[in-house]
C-alpha cells in the first residue's frame, strides 16, 4: 500500500500523479500557473513548459515540476524508514 496516503497500491502513477499528495502539489502549480494541468502522465504534465512563456519562466516552471517529482520521492523514501 502506499506510504503516503494507505489507500491505493503504491506505484509510481499513483506516487507522482493521482495520489492525494501528488494531487494537491500539482492542484497548487497550476492555481499559481492560471493553467489546467494534465495528469494523466509526467510527459503529459510537463507539456505545460512546451507552452508560450518567457524561457525565465519555461526554466521556473520546470524546476518546479522537477522538485514536486523530487519532494514527492524524497517523501515516500521518508515513510519507508
């Protein structure tokens, strides 16, 4: 079962994407964003930075993705200790 939530087996789609956890991180990212997100895979989710921003913000858009993902796995590890 899945540290995180112990409600779904615990594979990477539900870790990163349809989790409660995941859910509320990218929820926020496209709130902050004005965007709706797809997630319904991680390429999916990062087409959001093919889209027509600034490179400065295509650069912070995706370094946030990346530490969600990070955050994400760092906090599974953490509860399997």
């Amino acid at each position: 079962m899945c540290s995180l939530c112990d409600d779904h087996y615990e594979i990477i789609h539900h870790l990163f994407l349809e989790g409660r956890f995941a859910n509320q991180l990218w929820d926020w990212l496209g709130d902050v964003l004005n965007y709706p997100l797809d997630k319904s895979s991680i390429p999916n989710l990062l087409t959001i930075c093919s889209k027509y921003w600034s490179q400065q913000i295509h650069d912070l858009i995706l370094a946030t993705a990346i530490n969600i993902l990070d955050y994400l796995a760092l906090q599974e590890q953490a509860q399997i200790s």
